[in-house]
C-alpha cells in the first residue's frame, strides 16, 4: 500500500510527464526518430544521453515519497521529466506506463553474486575455476515467466486514469558472454577456450539452447507485443523502424528487435571470437527480424563476421573502435553507425572541454559520412550535479553535425 500523500506526489508528476508527452516538442521527437528509423539517410542524427547512471547527481534532492514501492516509481517519473527539462537531448516521454512479459533464464540455474567494494566497484562471486573439474555445477538454466509488475501494479492504481498502464513490447536483450563471466572469471574463460575447447562449446551450446526455449515459449503464449516504435532498445537508442510491424497479434520473434554484445571478448582475437562466440549469436539473433548490436568491444576487429549478419540495423561504434574502418565497412547497408562517445568530456573534468569534443565529434561525422547517425552517450556516473554542462554537450553535437550538412 502506499499512501495518499505518496498517491497524491504520484499524480502530480503523472501531470507533468503527460504534459510533455503532449507537448510540440514531444511530437516532433516522435516524427524525427520515425524518419530516422527508415535509415534512408534522410533524417538527422539523433542524440541520447543514458541518465540513469548519474541520476543519483539530481534525482535524491527532489524525492518525496517514502514507501520503497513509491520512491521506485517516483524516480522513474523524475528521472524522464528531469532529462525533458533539462538535457535537451531526444529522448522522447511516452504517454503511458509500458508492462511487458517474456520468458527470460537464469543461466545454468545459478544465482550471479557479487562482491561489493563500494561505490561501482564489484566482482562477481566464481563457481567455476577449471572448467573440466567444475562442469558438473553448471545445470539447466532455469526458465520462468518476468513482468514488470512492481511498477506497473502501482501505477494503475495510483494515476492509471492520468498515465494508463499498457501492454508494450520489449526487446530482447541476450549477452551470452557476460552470463559466463557472472560465474567465471574472465581470465579463466579465456584460458578454457585454449585448454578446453570442446567443453567451452559444450557450455555454449546449453547456454544457447536455454535461451531459444525461452524466446520459442514467449513466443508459443503469445507474450510478444510489437517492438517497433517508442521501445526502448539497448543500448541507449530506439526501436523505430520502417521494417517491422508496429501492432498486431500472433507476433513472432522475427517481427521484433534482439539486442546482443560480447564486450567480454575484447581480449581475445578474430579467429577466437569466431571459433567461441560467432555461431552461438548467429544461431540466437537469427531467429529475430532486426538486430542491434555491441557495447563497448572494438566492433571492427569482429567485422568480417558481423558483415554476415543480414539483421544487423544497428552497430555499437564505441571510444574502442576504429571509426574509419566502420564508416568504409557501413556503405550501402542499412545499418546505423550508432556511436557511444567516451563518457569522459562530461563525466570526468568539471569544466566541459568544448574543443576536444568538437573535434571529436567532427571526426564522427567524417567517418560516418553518408550514413544514419546516431550517438548515444553511456557509462555517465557523475555530472558534478551541472546539468548545464549535459545540455551543452547535445547543442555541441547538434551543431557539429548541422555544420557538415
């Protein structure tokens, strides 16, 4: 239960983010994130800034609900309305509260634990340390029905009539490495692929198939809403397309989006990531109609693969990536140059440092010269409180890439 004064704070900022669902500016987002999902060239490059990761610079100070259920939702709300007011960026305010159901897994049955050092230090708790001892701990994944409820249940209650709750879809996010480094050390998995290679592909291949049982079950009940529009798609960006249906029942997974990266093979080498990672991703984003790819692996070490992936739409173009590698390789696909810039021209000096983000964004614009643009700007943890320095940081890239037009 919450209370009425929580119920009453809930409304107001149900208001509020309606009023800027409703608002010119909102709507035009909605035209330009349409335009620029055709990836015909023709629209403007769209900026995202990921505000969860510092949020925690802002949204403390304006919190007013106590109950843990309420502040959850309170932040949610504050988190969208805070970045519409302040970071002119384009990520758009829905009119609604999305609820969504999918199978998902909890690989090879095992709980992921972690060892706190405080602030964002962690590591994660190893079951496995020799993959030949210690194979006999990894099971079946166990597969079971997710729904965001927590929010949602509250939601309706509190300002359904104001914000309505409704079903959404949601794109499917799969990131097969960073599921074995939850249980492995990274330093372990990669001396498995060299010392255990038929072992590797054994977990691999359970992995793999634990995940097409529970995308072939959401699938089977139904679960699957449309992906194509205002969803979120990690990461950071949109799921706007002129190539997947935007409503409709009976959906399959290949009417829908899949997200998947494998950060977690930097270390290793072309061939490697070929022989270990290649055919388990393929045969999972296979099944689905568009693909977004990456997050910060050097995406243009594992091109000659990637290039086979006929789904592909979107491609992470991250501060460890060749940009001019992945501008030659993206002519004449239909395939976004999604760039994440580092996260150090707002997230580390106090003062932004207008000079060296302009040419780094001009160099941007060089590589991806003829191509749909896109930049999203992760991995933020502190502002120094300056959202002034956020919206900036957008007008910065807005004129960058107005002046190459």
């Amino acid at each position: 239960m919450i209370t009425e004064k929580e119920k009453s704070r809930l409304r107001e900022l149900a208001k509020k983010q309606l009023e800027l669902a409703n608002s010119e500016r909102n709507r035009q987002l909605y035209k330009d994130w349409e335009v620029h999902g055709m990836t015909d060239g023709s629209g403007r490059p769209m900026i995202t800034v990921e505000f969860g990761t510092f949020s925690a610079d802002f949204i403390p100070d304006l919190m007013q609900c106590e109950s843990d259920r309420a502040r959850h939702l309170e932040w949610t709300l504050l988190m969208d309305i805070f970045s519409a007011e302040n970071f002119g960026d384009d990520t758009i305010i829905r009119d609604y509260i999305p609820a969504s159901e999918e199978y998902g897994i909890k690989p090879f049955g095992l709980d992921v634990k972690r060892d706190e050092s405080g602030g964002l230090g962690h590591h994660f708790v190893s079951y496995i340390k020799d993959l030949a001892e210690d194979f006999k701990l990894l099971n079946k994944s166990t597969i079971s029905k997710f729904a965001n409820t927590y929010v949602t249940d509250i939601a309706e209650e509190a300002f359904g009539d104001i914000l309505p709750v409704k079903k959404a879809g949601r794109a499917r996010g799969v990131s097969l490495l960073q599921d074995i480094v939850h249980i492995m050390d990274m330093e372990d998995m990669y001396a498995a692929m060299y010392d255990e290679p038929e072992l590797f592909h054994k977990m691999m291949t359970m992995l793999t198939n634990d995940y097409i049982e529970a995308i072939d079950r959401t699938e089977k009940e139904n679960l699957l809403r449309a992906t194509n529009g205002d969803v979120h798609l990690p990461q950071g960006t949109m799921c706007f397309t002129s190539d997947l249906p935007a409503e409709g029942s009976g959906l399959k997974s290949s009417d829908i989006w899949i997200y998947m990266d494998a950060q977690e093979a930097e270390g290793i080498s072309a061939a490697t990531y070929h022989e270990f990672f290649y055919p388990y991703m393929k045969q999972i984003s296979d099944k689905f109609g568009l693909l977004s790819y990456g997050c910060c692996e050097g995406v243009d070490r594992f091109w000659n693969d990637l290039s086979t992936l006929k789904n592909l739409r979107k491609l992470s173009v991250s501060a460890w990536s060749n940009e001019e590698i992945i501008g030659e390789a993206l002519r004449g696909r239909k395939t976004v140059f999604h760039r994440k810039p580092s996260p150090q021209f707002i997230g580390v000096d106090k003062i932004l440092d207008e000079d060296a983000l302009r040419a780094n964004i001009q160099k941007t614009v060089r590589c991806a010269e003829g191509l749909t643009l896109e930049f999203s700007q992760r991995d933020v943890y502190t502002v120094r409180k300056d959202a002034k320095k956020v919206a900036r940081y957008v007008e910065i890239i807005r004129e960058e890439c107005e002046a190459k037009k």
